[in-house]
C-alpha cells in the first residue's frame, strides 16, 4: 500500500515537473496529455462511487453471497443452459465481481483518482506560469474555480488514504470521505460551464448513482 502511494505520487510529481522544466520538450503534455488525465480521473471517480452501492446491492438482493468462480460454476450448473435465468446470473456475477474487487481496492482507486487530477491541473498550471499566470484572474473564471474546489476535496481523500489517518482520525476519517461526494459535483460543474451539451451525459450518470445509492439504502424497492 505504501510502495503504491510513494511511486504513483513521485511519478506524478515528475510529471508535473518535467512540463513546467522542460516545457519545449514536453509541450505535448499542454493538451492532448492533460485532458486525457481529466477524463481518466473523472472515470476512476465515478468508478470508485459506483461500485459500493452495487455491491451492496447485489449482496442484498441476489444469491450473490461470493466472488469465487468455483462457486459461481456450480452455481451455473444448477441453472438450465442458456435460459434466461442463466444469462441473468452471469451478467450479474460480472458486475458483481468486477464491484468485489472495487471495493477491495477502492482506497488505491481513490490515490489514483486524485494524482491523475493532480498531473491534469498541474500540467496546466505549468503552462499557464509560461504564459504569465496570474492566480487572481484564474480564480475569477468559475470553471477553473470550481475546478480547484474539487481537486481540494480529493485531496482531502488522498491525505487520508492511509492506515496513518485511519489511526489517527478514527470514525472521523469517514466523514473526510465524504469530500469525494462534493468534488463529484465541483467535477460536473466544471464540466458543465465548459460546455454543458458535450458533458451532458455526466448529469444522467450522476442520477444513476443517485437511484442506486436510494435502492441500497432502500428508500427505493425494486426487488
């Protein structure tokens, strides 16, 4: 765990350095680079969201009790071949799995999201000092202001995301988790105030994961 958090973060770092000391060298880092990392973490962090409440879905109301293929096997082979039921089960179990092991790595989920949201904004930031940066009138365009509220957030999440934290906060490090919930919304919104039509599909999945954090709380029953 802490091998993973010392590498990914000194490659990060790297990066971000290698942009603003070798802007000539690295100058495809500006675009094509940096927005590639936006949208990587934005899909880690709908990732890292999404998989709790299906887990917990499927654990609640399916006979989805493990993620081991022998039992998923001979769990199949009590179902007629091909039925409906079967197809049901095995689309279900994928989800299911692939949501196990969310879970079981969700606090590397949420080091990675936060670092690749990092090297996006500290790319730009880099080129944005070459070109006489001025903090000031960043912050008075609300995408880019927002943009940095969210990154605080995940941070927040990432300076916790140890066994350190988890010592020392207690109970109280779930309630800084929570801060991925509000750099979500600081992410749609910086989205939205580029250009509201291209991410609008960001506001249908964020009500996706609304309607599922309702059914697993159940203030929704579908089952």
């Amino acid at each position: 765990m802490y091998i993973y958090y010392i590498i990914v973060t000194f490659i990060s770092v790297a990066i971000v350095l290698a942009s603003y000391f070798a802007p000539d060298a690295l100058s495809f880092l500006w675009n094509e680079t940096s927005e590639r990392f936006a949208n990587t973490w934005l899909n880690l962090l709908w990732f890292t969201l999404l998989v709790k409440p299906l887990f917990m879905i499927l654990l609640k109301y399916t006979e989805l009790k493990t993620t081991t293929f022998s039992w998923l096997w001979e769990y199949l082979k009590t179902i007629k071949w091909r039925s409906l039921k079967w197809v049901r089960y095995m689309l279900l179990s994928s989800i299911y799995f692939i949501a196990s092991l969310g879970m079981r790595y969700r606090r590397l989920l949420g080091i990675t999201t936060f670092l690749a949201i990092f090297i996006h904004a500290g790319i730009y930031i880099a080129w944005w000092i070459h070109i006489h940066f001025i903090l000031v009138n960043q912050l008075q365009t609300r995408n880019i202001l927002i943009g940095y509220f969210g990154i605080f957030c995940l941070f927040l999440g990432y300076i916790t995301s140890n066994n350190f934290s988890l010592r020392l906060l207690k109970w109280h490090r779930k309630t800084v988790q929570y801060a991925a919930y509000f750099a979500l919304l600081f992410a749609i919104l910086h989205l939205l105030f580029l250009n509201p039509w291209e991410y609008i599909g960001q506001v249908v999945i964020l009500i996706v994961y609304v309607v599922l954090k309702l059914i697993e709380k159940k203030k929704i029953k579908v089952f």
